[in-house]
C-alpha cells in the first residue's frame, strides 16, 4: 500500500464524502460545508466509489505547470545573468534581458532560478534591516541629503561621490550630482540646482558630516553654524543632523539601491567620467522615480510649490546662490559661495 499526498481541502473533502457515502450526511449538507454546488458533490462521490480517495487529488499534483518555462531557456537564461549581468539583482537583471534581449520573464521567477543557482540571497539570508520611522506626510516637507563615496566607474575612472537629495515623502530623487569629494561648495552647487527645480523645502535631514555640523568644542567662530548651515538660515530652511545612519535610513537605501543599480547602468552606458555621469543623470532620475516613487500621505500634496510666493523665494533664492558677490569676506572662486558676500565675517 502507498501513501497519497494530499492537502488540508483534499483530506475535508474525504472526510465529508466519507459520511455521505455511509449516509450520515446528506449530499445538499455535504455542498454547504465544502462550499460546492450539490451536482459536484454527487459527481465527487461517484468517482470516489470508482477510484477511491485518490479521485479528489488535483489531477496535475505532482506534475509540471503546462506554463512552465522550460529547462533550456531557463538554462540560458542563467547563462546570460553569469556571463552579463553576474552582480545584478533579480529585478534590474530582468528588466535588462528584456531590454536588450527580448527575453521576457517575471522578477519572482528569475529570483527563485537565482537563488537556485547560487547567484542571489534571500532577504532572510541577507542582514536584518532597522524599523524605519515614520515618512513625512507631503512632498518638500523633508529632504535627505547625503554623499555616497563609491567607485561609480570601476577601473573606467577614479573614485568619485554622489550627492543625494531624497524627499522623505515620496522617496522620489529630488537631486544627484557627481561631485570629487564632499565639500561646502560642491553641497551649495548642488543646493542650487534643486532650488532652480524644486523651489524651497521645508527642512532638510542629513548625517553630522563637518559640511553640516561644527563638530569642533573649540570653535570660537561662526556662531555654531557651518557656511552651508548659514546659508539655509539665510534661507528660512531649517537642517536637522541625525544621531545614526538608521535615523536616516531613506537616503542610506537609496544610496545601496544606486550603487546597484546605477552603477551599472553607467557600466552598460560606457561612462567614465563625472562631466559625462552629471549629463547622464537626469534620465535616470525620471526612470528611478516612475519605477520607485509613492505618492505622498497628505491630501496637500506638496509644501514646495503650493504657494506662488514659495516659487518667487525659491527662484530669488536660487539666483542668490549661484550670482557672484563684489565684495566677499571669503576667498573662494566657486559662484555658489557668493551668497555669504552680504555676511559680515564672524
């Protein structure tokens, strides 16, 4: 004698059959307990009579879907991922063998095939992530802002930072820019650009890096403002300065979700340089934000292009930003710093 496989429904369905075919139970009280019409239940018991209890298995348990893909395309599939695209995730790697394969198949498929093969992890099998709190309810009500250090071209370039403004609301990218290094004028350059094209925001939230924070007890000047800090004063844009990189975790996911996934698009792209990356930029923006962005909580919307009289600060304040100043107390060649021209020195 074997043993059949059968699933919680299969054994209810047995055991109510059971009882009409000792006539215990009638077969309209039978179709009310396992939610069928009374002409099933009469077919179910007949061919239980014929066959036994192996006639309410699925009749396709233990064989493959009609639908399945079979073993060698998903064989050379594999292929193209170890040769092309070994260090992709499961869902860039099949948006790109769709794009430059015409091969079509589902992100979850490819995922379990991967794993399979030893080319990707699970989310279990990868570190625990930190609860993070809760996102503000409308867009421009906080920016993330970050650098993330990276060698963005491989061996095609030198080692480079992305400057990233995130909206905490959406998770839309408000602003990249390749910079060489994190500096106060390589954040106002970038400052800039997103005021010309998002206006002002709220606040923004970044990490306890020296462009934000004085981070010397000592410091007897400046008022305990960095010249980025006084800068949004001048403004009226507030800046918080997180205690972790978990309080801060929009920005910290987006920067590994962009080491992945921008990286290679500048790979397959052929780029090499930050004047070619700068201009490459923006497409990727509207492609990551369409795939990635939410709408935001709150019925306003947005807090940074609601009100004519934000646009007419943001357009003027942008304007200051990059202008250069006549007379400056600081000696720096960038256009961006000239706003502190109308500050005395500290």
């Amino acid at each position: 004698m074997g043993f059949l496989l059968m699933s919680a429904r299969e054994l209810q369905k047995i055991e109510v059959l059971a009882q009409v075919l000792d006539g215990s139970l009638r077969t309209a009280s039978a179709a009310q307990v396992l939610g069928l019409s009374q002409r099933q239940v009469q077919r179910l018991v007949r061919d239980v009579r014929v066959d036994g209890a192996v006639a309410v298995r699925h009749k396709l348990r233990g064989r493959a879907s009609n639908n399945r893909i079979s073993d060698l395309k998903r064989d050379y599939i594999l292929s193209l991922i170890r040769s092309g695209y070994p260090d992709f995730g499961p869902t860039l790697a099949a948006e790109k063998l769709a794009e430059r394969h015409g091969i079509r198949v589902s992100s979850e498929s490819l995922r379990q095939w991967m794993m399979a093969a030893g080319l990707w992890q699970s989310r279990t099998q990868r570190r625990q992530v930190h609860q993070p709190r809760l996102q503000r309810e409308a867009l421009g009500e906080l920016i993330q802002i970050d650098g993330s250090e990276h060698r963005w071209f491989e061996d095609r370039g030198p080692a480079c930072t992305l400057l990233v403004f995130i909206d905490d609301a959406t998770g839309r990218l408000m602003q990249l820019r390749f910079v060489r290094s994190e500096s106060t004028e390589s954040y106002l350059a970038a400052l800039a650009d997103y005021l010309r094209e998002h206006g002002l925001p709220v606040a923004f939230y970044s990490d306890k890096h020296s462009v934000f924070r004085v981070n010397r007890k000592e410091a007897r000047s400046g008022h305990g403002m960095t010249q980025f800090g006084r800068a949004l004063s001048k403004l009226n844009v507030e800046i918080l300065c997180a205690n972790s990189s978990q309080a801060k975790g929009r920005v910290e996911r987006a920067n590994r979700t962009l080491q992945d996934r921008l990286l290679k698009e500048l790979r397959l792209a052929g780029i090499g340089d930050i004047e070619a990356a700068n201009a490459f930029l923006p497409g990727l923006i509207a492609r990551h934000n369409l795939r990635f962005g939410q709408p935001p909580c709150s019925p306003r919307g947005s807090t940074t292009s609601s009100a004519a009289a934000t646009s007419g600060r943001s357009a003027r304040a942008s304007s200051s930003i990059t202008s250069a100043g006549s007379s400056s107390s600081m000696t720096t060649t960038m256009p961006e710093m000239a706003v502190f021209a109308r500050w005395p020195a500290a």
